[in-house]
C-alpha cells in the first residue's frame, strides 16, 4: 500500500482562506477539522464539516412555479466544480463519492484532496470530535463506548445500545461530553492522536 503523500499546513491553509469565502456564506456552521485542527504541521488533506442553509429555488419544469427547497452548499460546490477550482475525486474504490452528506475533492491547482462532510445540528459535536481525528482518538472512543455495553456513532447524536427491543440513544451536547459519556479524559484538538 502506497504512504499517503503529505502537504505542508501552509499550503492546506492557503487553499482553506481560498475557498472559505466561498463556503461560508452557505453555511448554518462551518469548521476545519482533521489534522489541520490538530495543528499538524503536514496534513494529508483538507476536511471540512458543515451544516448547509437551504434556500427556495424556483423549478423551470414546474408549471405552477412551485418553488423548492435546495442546499445552497451544494449549488456552490458545483459552482466549484464547473469553474474548475476543485474537481471529484476518486476514493480506495476507484469511484467517486460525491452524496449529500460526504463530497471528496481536490483542489486543482495544489492537488490537496478535500473532503467535505455535511452534517446537521444534533449531530454537530459528535461528527467534529470524529471528524477532527485523529484515528487513535476515534478507536479509543470506539472501544470505551464498547467496554461500557455502548457503540459509538459518529454520524448520528452520540451513543446507542440495545435496551431488550428498543434502542437506547444517548445524544451529546458538546465534544466534550463524547469523551465525559465513556470516562476518558477530555482532549483539545491539538492533543488528539
């Protein structure tokens, strides 16, 4: 297996001040997770986590011009593409993914993937604690959560288990309750492996 090739943070923060202005605007919330928030000094990409605004769009094959609702980060990241500023990027697969929660890119001109992950507000701190990593931090978080008779759910609110039928859910309000709810001590960004 080829070693992921590495980016200076410089150069990733350069592309993160380019295309922020573009991106925000279209954006409830927006964050730079990944290694750039654990302020390594290489990173092998770009991640951004976001939760879109929609807005009403009107439908030009609609006869009653009913307007639509659509996610305006999407319009934007197909601006992106058709101006050639980032382009799809292909995944372990050999394929592209580019679906409504999980968008792989690379910037063009650098060459630094980016990967965009939408998400939406009751699930905002648990997709940033495992969206900012690093993969040493997700498994320790993985496996506490399964030493208590709970699975970690990073794209959902938090932690469920089985309950006899039902399923028990136990959401999180901020990242620091991800590592509270398991007993492991609370990280910064910075700190996390």
């Amino acid at each position: 297996m080829q070693a992921k090739r590495k980016f200076p943070c410089a150069d990733a923060l350069a592309i993160v001040r380019a295309l922020l202005p573009f991106l925000q605007p279209h954006c409830q919330r927006l964050i730079v997770a990944g290694s750039l928030r654990r302020r390594k000094s290489e990173v092998g990409d770009i991640e951004i986590l976001y939760i879109p605004k929609f807005g009403k769009v009107s439908d030009p094959g609609d006869l009653f011009d009913s307007p639509i609702e659509m996610n305006e980060m999407d319009r934007v990241l197909d601006q992106l593409l058709a101006d050639g500023i980032i382009a799809k990027r292909l995944n372990v697969k050999d394929s592209t993914t580019w679906g409504n929660q999980n968008k792989l890119a690379t910037h063009q001109y650098s060459g630094i993937p980016v990967d965009l992950f939408a998400t939406n507000e009751i699930c905002w701190h648990n997709d940033l604690v495992c969206r900012t990593g690093g993969a040493q931090s997700n498994i320790q978080i993985a496996q506490a959560a399964q030493a208590r008779g709970w699975q970690w759910k990073p794209y959902s609110p938090g932690f469920s288990r089985q309950c006899g039928l039902d399923v028990e859910v136990h959401k999180v309000l901020n990242e620091q309750e991800v590592f509270n709810f398991v007993n492991l001590p609370y990280l910064e960004p910075w700190e996390r492996r």
